[in-house]
C-alpha cells in the first residue's frame, strides 16, 4: 500500500505522521480517514482552496489538474510550484510527502484572540482602530438604514473576480452567531468572523465622483486591485505578522 507521510503542522499534526493510504481516494480523504483533519470548507468540491496542500515528494506522480483547479489555487495562502488542492489529488500507488500550509483563507481561527480561561468567552468587540467610518459614510448609511429600518450592516470578505476576494456589504437587522460586532454612531457594524483579519484598519468611506457617488473600502491590507475595482487581493505579510 503507499504511504503519506505528513510533515509536522502545529495544530492538526504537530510531530507529523505516516500512515498507508488507499489508492483510488484523493489525498484529502485520505488525510481525514487518518484522523488528520485538514480544512475542506467546500466538502471536496474544488471550490474554496482551503484543503491546499505542497507535496514534498511524489508530486511528478500525480493526476493532472484541471482549469478549474488551477484557477482555485492561484488564490491559496503560501502557493508554491507543488502545491494542489488536496480534495482534486488523487491517491496512485506511489508514496507521497505532503506539507499542509500554515494559513488557509479560513485561517482566522488561528489569528483571532483565543479564548481566556479568566474573562471567559472570545472577545468579538470592533474598536476604532479595528474599522472606522468616515463621516460621510456615517450619513450615507444612516440614511440607508432609517429608509430600510434597520439598525446594523454586516460586512463579508468573500473569494472573488480576478484578483482573489471581493467585499459584501449588506444592511441587516442583526449580525450571526460568531460575528465581530461594534457600534459607531448609532451604526450596529457586524464583521463576520471569518472575514476579520482582512479587514483589520480599514476605514470604510462614502465618496461623490462626479454624478457617481458609491462606499469605498479603504484597506491598508490589499496587495493589489483588479482594474475593474471589484476585487482585490491581500498582502500575505498580514498572516505571517498574526
Ligand atoms: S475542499 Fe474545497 S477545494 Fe478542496
């Protein structure tokens, strides 16, 4: 039978293991039947990268990928020349040494403040210096929020376009289980969990071009910007200073 032999990851397999593996199986499911519980947010649909692994030996043996997964990977943490989404990589008879990345887009669980045993549950609060407003984004969405009779909007960082993630600004009434929430001029402000640590300094702004006007996210984290201005990609220094 082959064998994956894992090298050490601090949290899901911190010595590292060896195990034999079934042929025929991606190496994501293999990995999971091994009690090596590596992220799989898309269930093994090729559509969220966070199964992204680097393989350090056998990489010439493996399946060939499709565009689909390439396209993916390109937005995966910590890309390198053998890297392939776990899920899309199938088992052959040959034996492999993978690497799981540090950070996944999901890594938030590992930069967020943990819980203190003394204060009790995870601290979720936006202070100033983690998100602000302009004042003109105040009165715009003031006005926003009294027409739709709402009291909050809630912000995502979602995977999309050609530069990697895209923001989602909606108006709602309250945020979900595990947000971050704070309030800013009578503005309930939820930021999803996930999407925290991209946002981390932004200052959230409401500006007038011409007949145009339209909310600009003015983040100090973005690396780069697609023309279109729809998306964006992320500084990777941000994971590696968490
Ligand atoms: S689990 Fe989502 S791409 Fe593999």
């Amino acid at each position: 039978m082959p064998k994956i032999k894992v090298l050490p990851h601090e949290e899901l397999c911190p010595e590292g293991a060896e195990f034999e593996s079934v042929a025929g199986k991606s190496v994501c499911e293999n990995l999971l039947d091994n009690s090596i519980d590596i992220e799989h947010a898309c269930e093994l649909s090729c559509a969220c990268t966070t199964c992204h692994v680097i393989f350090r030996e056998g990489f010439e043996t493996l399946n060939g990928s499709t565009d689909d997964e390439e396209d993916l990977l390109d937005k995966a943490w910590g890309l390198e020349p053998n890297s392939r989404l776990s899920c899309q990589t199938l088992v052959d008879d040959k034996d492999l040494t993978i690497e799981i990345p540090k950070y996944t887009i999901n890594m938030v669980s590992e930069i967020h403040p943990k819980k203190d045993k003394d204060t009790g549950p995870m601290q979720n609060t936006i202070s100033n210096n983690d998100f602000s407003f302009s004042k003109s984004a105040i009165n715009h969405i003031t006005k926003l929020l009294e027409k739709d009779k709402s009291t909050g909007v809630r912000i995502t960082v979602k995977t999309s376009g050609c530069s990697g993630y895209a923001y989602d600004l909606s108006i709602v009434k309250e945020g979900k289980k595990d947000d971050y929430s704070g309030n800013f001029s009578d503005i309930n402000l939820f930021i999803s969990k996930e999407s925290f640590i991209f946002l981390k300094g932004t200052e959230l702004d409401y500006v007038q071009n011409g007949l145009n006007s339209e909310l600009i996210f003015n983040n100090p984290n973005i690396s780069a910007q697609c023309g279109c201005g729809e998306s964006f990609s992320i500084d990777q220094e941000l994971f590696q200073k968490a």
